[in-house]
C-alpha cells in the first residue's frame, strides 16, 4: 500500500531506479529505512510540539524524565545515557537544567563516588503525568488505523531492526 509521502517521492524522484533496481532487495531496503527515518521524524516533530505547546519543555527534557520513571531508582548518568540512544555530553546539558528547576536530583554513587546518580523529583514525575495526559491520545488517534495485531508486528520488525543496529554500535 503507497501512502502520500511515497507518491510524493515517486514524482520527484526521477532516477531513484538508476540507483535501485525496481523490486530489487536494495529496493527495498532503501525504502524500508527510508520509511522508518521519516516517520520518526514526523512523530518527533508531531509529539513535541504538542508538548511544547501546552509545557514549554523540550523533547529532551520530557524524554529524559520519561526514561527515569521506568526505572527503580536512581540511574547512572552514563547507563541514562546509553538507555536512551544519546551521548553523554548532550545529556549532560539537559540533566543540568532539569536539576536546576528541581525535576531531578544528582548524587554521587555510594559505592563509586565518581559516578553520579540520577533520580526523578515528585515535581519531574507531575511533568511527566502531564506529559502523558498529551501524548497517550494524540498516540492513540494517530494509531488508531492499526488493529492490535499491526502494532505487535511492527513493533517486532522495528525493534529486531533496533537490536542490530545497538549491537553494531556496542
């Protein structure tokens, strides 16, 4: 099934089969992975301005507050890092930022006083309840055209995509 932004790419795209071979495997995989870079985009784009919108906070600020509450307790800045597909300087930052109004606290590690923890404050976790109240519908709308079974498959197919390409960066 074409969708809009593949027509779109057929028009403009004139000597894309001078590159691929028409229902060849790099055919394929070419749109495959085009497909998936810009859908993510249109979603990130998409999610974060309705955040924005009704918070004022970045996507990397809720992301990162986002990804504490899945955890037990505090978080290694480092391992915070890694779980979230980022580079520890541009964590950093962030991190810095979100101390500084007091939706996380930073200690240092009891047993490696070089590391510093990372944990999410009662006032972070309110933001990410809020952030949800914005997002778990928008999401729903959005995916609503897709039965239950489409969503486990594409879900499956992307993440064994994610598995290799962190295994390839590992």
């Amino acid at each position: 099934m074409e969708t809009n932004s593949e027509n779109a790419f057929d028009v403009w795209a004139n000597r894309f089969h001078q590159q691929f071979e028409e229902g060849s495997r790099l055919e394929k995989e070419f749109r495959l992975t085009r497909t998936i870079v810009l859908t993510a985009r249109r979603w990130t784009t998409y999610a974060d301005g309705l955040v924005r919108a009704a918070t004022g906070h970045t996507r990397a600020r809720w992301q990162t507050l986002s990804a504490l509450t899945f955890s037990d307790g505090p978080v290694g800045t480092l391992d915070l890092a890694r779980r979230m597909g980022l580079r520890w300087p541009t964590l950093i930052r962030v991190l810095n930022e979100l101390e500084a109004e007091g939706l996380v606290d930073r200690a240092r590690d009891e047993t490696d006083g070089r590391l510093r923890m990372i944990a999410i404050t009662p006032q972070g976790r309110a933001l990410v309840d809020r952030v949800l109240t914005i997002l778990n519908p928008a999401r729903a709308d959005v995916l609503s055209v897709f039965s239950d079974e489409e969503l486990v498959t594409a879900e499956r197919v992307i993440q064994r995509l994610l598995t290799v390409l962190v295994a390839r960066d590992s």
